[in-house]
C-alpha cells in the first residue's frame, strides 16, 4: 500500500523523529509531505510510532492511502523535488 503522509509538528525534536520515522519507509515529497510504501503490517506499526511521537495538545498528522489510479493521475509541475542529501561521514 501506498500513503501519503503530512504533519505539523511545532518542536524540532519531535519533527526530526517524525521526518526520520517516515524516511525509512518512504520518500520526501514537501518539507513536511511523505510518500510511504508500508504493508498492513508495516503500516499498523508507523502509524503506531507516529501516534507515539506526537504530543497530540500541539500536533498532527493524517494520513491518505493512495490506491493505483491516484498514482497514474499524478501531475507534476515545477522544479522536481530537492534530493536529500544522506549524512556525511568523515574519517
């Protein structure tokens, strides 16, 4: 399954933990937009994790399960989407 994913999440932390949760499983649309690809299993614990993460007085997430014909009517207009850089390690 596919999912579209948003959050407003206010304190860095809990951002960070959210945006790194959601990047194993999937890719970075928009600052705070994920595609993710999760099987039920899969799924049931993310949305469990991002459930967790949150301080549900401050912030939010929601989530969209996209079937194939939302994928085949995508549209993309503009600069493609930044690529995020993996960490560099010095040795």
């Amino acid at each position: 399954m596919r999912w579209l994913v948003s959050f407003d999440v206010s304190h860095p932390r809990r951002r960070r933990r959210i945006c790194r949760l959601l990047l194993a499983h999937g890719e970075r649309i928009q600052q705070s937009v994920f595609e993710v690809e999760a099987g039920q299993a899969q799924w049931c614990a993310l949305s469990h994790a991002l459930a967790s993460a949150i301080n549900v007085e401050q912030d939010h997430w929601r989530a969209r399960r996209l079937c194939a014909e939302d994928l085949g009517d995508q549209h993309d207009l503009g600069l493609p989407a930044p690529e995020v850089a993996p960490p560099v390690t010095v040795v």
